[in-house]
C-alpha cells in the first residue's frame, strides 16, 4: 500500500508537470501510467477522467509515439475494467505503432512495451478461449521478451503455464521454460503485478 501511494504521488506530480509543460508525449505518457496505479488504489472515477483525457489526445494528434502511449493506457484501462474486446482492439492499434516504431529507434522502451502489449494480448485470447491466437500473440511479443529482466521471467512463466495447461499442451516445452526459471538469478524470481509500467 505505501509503495502505491508513493507511485501515485510521483505519477500526478509528472502529470501536473507534462500538462503545464503542453508536450504531447510526456502527457501521453505519464496520463498512461496514471490508469493501472488509479485503479489498483480503487480511484475508479479518477482513471474514468484519464481515459477521457488519453481518448481526446487519439483525436487531435498524429504523433505516433504519443498515439502509442495512449492507446496502450486505453488498452489497460479497459482490461481493467475487464471490457477485453475493447482492451485487444487498443493493443493491437499500439502495436501496429509500435512495431514500426521499434523497427527503426534505438529506444528500448517501445521493444519492452511491445513485449508487455503482446503478453496482455496472450491473457486476452486466453480469457476467450483463442489458444492459437494466445499462442502467436505471445510467441510475437517474446522477441523483445528481455528488454527486462521482469519480462524475461513473466514470458518464462506464462510459456509453461500455457505448455502445461492450454490445449496446446507440450510437457517438453514447459519443462524448458521452467528450467529456464529455475536458472534465474535469486533475487528476479518474483513478480509484482501484471501490469508492467513502460519508462
């Protein structure tokens, strides 16, 4: 609980600065990350106004990078809200984006939030059944899967969860990954929530 209220303090005073300061991508940005914190702290009118805040941005902007940001916060706000076909159609929009983006920048933060997009793509087909497409999606995403350390245990995990579990079960296939977390370094073996907040 003091970590959340701390991550909330730190998130408004971005946002109050990136809207002061009128530039697009700091809005986008930090107005995205300010949804999962409002409703993991249950402040569900206030991720009500940020979504409306991000939804006018995809109106007035071309910025892709900005649109990026914002339909990857729409995305969560409504898997949050846990309204998936409206969350899957923010994502993949995001990363239609992102994948031309992170084709030509340098900047490791596109490749990890198409690694984190993909991942709640996978849980959205699984939430519905779609195992192929889970698959693919995750499959997709897991080329940048170590743009962090989280990341490379999260795809890791969810790998044997669905070669366990899913219809597309593959005991090989899951005793690899597990192996594979097996060898990971004490300390990076816990994950916090499914939400991975991009930098």
């Amino acid at each position: 609980a003091a970590r959340l209220a701390s991550a909330l303090v730190y998130m408004q005073l971005a946002a109050r600065e990136s809207l002061q300061s009128g530039a697009i991508g700091l809005i986008a940005w930090s107005q995205s990350n300010m949804i999962p914190l409002y409703m993991q702290a249950q402040k569900t009118a206030a991720a009500d106004s940020v979504a409306e805040i991000l939804k006018s941005i995809t109106d007035t902007t071309r910025d892709e990078p900005a649109l990026t940001k914002c339909y990857y916060g729409l995305g969560n706000y409504y898997y949050l809200k846990s309204y998936y076909a409206t969350a899957q159609g923010y994502f993949l929009k995001s990363l239609e984006i992102n994948k031309r983006i992170s084709e030509t920048s340098d900047d490791n933060r596109y490749r990890m939030e198409y690694a984190v997009q993909s991942y709640m793509l996978y849980k959205i087909y699984c939430n519905n059944e779609l195992f192929d497409k889970a698959l693919a999606a995750h499959r997709d995403g897991s080329r940048f899967m170590h743009s962090s350390s989280t990341l490379t245990l999260r795809y890791q995990s969810a790998y044997v969860d669905a070669y366990t579990n899913l219809p597309i079960a593959n005991i090989d296939s899951a005793l690899y990954y597990y192996h594979r977390l097996e060898e990971a370094p004490k300390g990076t073996k816990g994950m916090g929530s499914e939400y991975v907040m991009s930098n």
